[in-house]
C-alpha cells in the first residue's frame, strides 16, 4: 500500500502550507498566527470539531468516521521554531528576524495537516481521531502542558503517535524501536563566587576562571570513569563564562552543560557526581559555587505493540523500516504523552544530503509531507477499521 493517491494529489497543495508556515516562524507558546493557519485550514476541510487554547495556543481537532471502535488515535505534530537566524536563501524563508524553522516542525503541522484534509474527506475509519497540534516542544515542554491540561481524557485517546523528520536519513526510509528511541535531558548552571583582583597579583585573589577550569576537566570524567560503559549518558559543558580582560582576575564565572541519559539510576547517578564534583573543587580552590540543576523531559518510551504497529504501517507506506533503530540523544517532550499513554514515536528520513536539525541551512523537505501524511493516515484506518 504506497502513498496515497489523494494525499500525493495534495503534494503542491501541502508544500504551500508548509512554505508559509516556515516563513512565519513563532517560538514556544506563543505560536498564535500558526495556531490561527492551523485552525483555519482544518474548519476548511470540515473537521467536526477544533478546541484552541490548550497550552495557551495548542489545538486538537476531532474527525468522527463510521461506526465504533475500542481505539482512539491521538497523532501530534509539533508547532514551534528556533530562535536561529535562517541562511537557507529560500524564497520563503523566515520573514522574522532571528528566528525559523531549523527542525521541521512546520513539516511536520504539514503532515499532520495534509492526513487531517484526507480523514475529513474520506471518513474511511470506525470510531474518532484526534489531531494534536503542540507548541512549545523546543523549550517549555507544550506536551507536558498539554497532557497536564487533560487531552488524553478529555479527547478518549487511547494510544497516540508522533513523526519527527530525520535529515541524513534516506528520503522517505521510516525508523522507530520498542522501548527508548530518545534520551532524557536534564541542564546544569553553575554560578562560581570568587574574588577578583589584578592578574600580576593572582595570590591575593581567589580565580574563578581556575575554579572552572577544574570543574570542567572533573565533570567531562562523569562519562568515563563513573558509570558502566554501555549504559548510554552524555555529560557535556556546553559554556563557560568569565573575565572581562587580559589583566583582571574577575569575580565571577558560570558554566553551563546538559546530561543526555536512559536509565534513571544513570540519571541519578550524573547528579549526585555533579553535585560533589562542584562541592568538591569549589573548597579546593577556594571559591563559593552554586549549582542549580533542571531535569527537564523525560526519555521518551515506545510499547512495544505500538512501534510495532507503527512500523507495519510504515512498512505499506514505503517498504522502507528500520525496526529496531538505535536509540538517539536528542529529547522530545513526545515523551510525556507516552508517559500518560501507549504510542510510538517515529523519524522520517528526508535525505542523505540535506542540512542538520537546528542547523541555520536547515529546511525540510516538501516532497517528504505526503509521505508523512499517508503514514497518519493509514495508521488510523488500520488501527480503527470500518466493518460494517
């Protein structure tokens, strides 16, 4: 079962969509003019039913097909962008200074756009579909927000399902895996309090910058030498703050990092080594250290019977799974609706050669949309068969 005829006849359609939104870009919550393009389009196609203002600027929209069924899909696409500035030169590139669509999700609203235009039509399904359109999934957690808001109860979701493009990935191949397909993400700041002074008199002074300098060295040895091997966990400083010029000792530095893990007690494990290295290397040099700590989403977890589910769809979309994918570092606030309900979480390929994610070339690949689409789809006509 290939792409769907109605749906590849939408192709040009769906690229519009997709160019507009990328050319508007909004960033967290406050994706108010995506969320209007969205509403809009859908009341167009007929949907029975748009609630706006979850999580602020969040919608679902429910499609009733024919008859019944003990299944309930919930399929989410993501709304917001990145505070990047655009270097792709496109015609529609992002008419807003210092922001645009670095991850795709403009493509992926598109896709989610395109199977809700088909599933209006058609109603070649048992039962009721709920659309989720999300903000806020870079930063703020909008899944969160809007899983705490209720959808799952208040739609009668019973199982829910995500796409997120994958450049460097071959165009339309799908992967997904039982059980973790992405990391948990926690960040760490550290604010180090020394004491300033003139650089040809560094004992008189207690040098932060020195302070850091051994935090830094301490903290990248987390990975190395403080947990088994092949229990995945990324620890990295990612900034490192100080100084003001070449002859002051400043008073202050800060760093910055994030932890990327699947195991809790690994999880844990990070912290506790985090909070004694800081502790630690701050009373060996001298200087007062504050670290403050962020356990931000959680991994995020496919059932098994989903992602197998999911992959048998894909696997009638383009032939092309890879079932058992390995688990990526990156974080998705996905995560918390597989917390509150079974589902599986997919990547699409959008080709070998096309820029990264969050990379200011970056710029999703129109000819992938009905592919993505057909997928959402025909999960939902497999999942939730008419029979009469």
């Amino acid at each position: 079962m290939p792409i769907v005829n109605r749906i590849a006849a939408q192709t040009e359609e769906m690229a519009a969509w997709r160019q507009h939104l990328h050319a508007h870009p909004e960033l967290e919550f406050d994706c108010h003019e995506t969320a209007a393009f969205v509403a809009e389009r859908l009341r167009e196609f007929g949907v029975d039913e748009v609630h706006e203002g979850i999580a602020r600027t969040g919608l679902v929209a429910v499609i009733r097909g024919r008859g019944k069924s003990k299944r309930r899909l919930g399929l989410r696409a993501d709304m917001d962008a990145l505070p990047i500035e655009e270097a792709t030169g496109a015609a529609y590139a992002s008419k807003v200074a210092g922001r645009m669509h670095a991850c795709g999700h403009d493509g992926h609203t598109t896709m989610l756009l395109g199977a809700a235009k088909y599933l209006a039509e058609t109603r070649n399904f048992a039962g009721e579909v709920a659309l989720i359109f999300q903000p806020a999934e870079e930063h703020g957690g909008g899944g969160k927000v809007m899983v705490d808001e209720g959808i799952m109860d208040r739609f009668g979701i019973t199982e829910v399902y995500g796409i997120h493009n994958a450049p460097g990935m071959a165009e339309g191949e799908f992967l997904t895996t039982p059980g973790a397909i992405l990391a948990a993400v926690d960040s760490f700041d550290i604010n180090i309090k020394g004491q300033g002074g003139h650089a040809a008199l560094p004992h008189l002074s207690r040098d932060p910058i020195v302070a850091a300098v051994g935090m830094v060295s301490a903290i990248n040895t987390i990975a190395s030498r403080n947990h088994y091997a092949l229990d995945e966990l990324v620890v990295s400083v990612t900034q490192i703050h100080a100084g003001s010029a070449d002859n002051v000792i400043p008073d202050t530095a800060y760093i910055n990092g994030t932890v990327r893990s699947f195991d809790g007690e690994v999880r844990t494990m990070a912290r506790r080594r985090l909070t004694e290295i800081v502790a630690g290397q701050a009373e060996a040099f001298g200087v007062a250290a504050e670290l403050i700590y962020h356990e931000e989403y959680p991994a995020t977890i496919n059932t098994p019977r989903e992602a197998a589910f999911a992959a048998d769809v894909a696997q009638q979309i383009t032939g092309r799974v890879e079932r058992d994918g390995v688990p990526g570092m990156g974080a998705e606030d996905f995560s918390y609706m597989l917390e509150a309900r079974p589902g599986a979480f997919l990547f699409l390929g959008m080709g070998e050669d096309r820029a990264s994610l969050h990379h200011p070339k970056y710029d999703f690949n129109d000819e992938v949309a009905p592919i993505g689409a057909s997928f959402f789809a025909r999960l939902v006509e497999t999942a939730q068969p008419v029979t009469d």
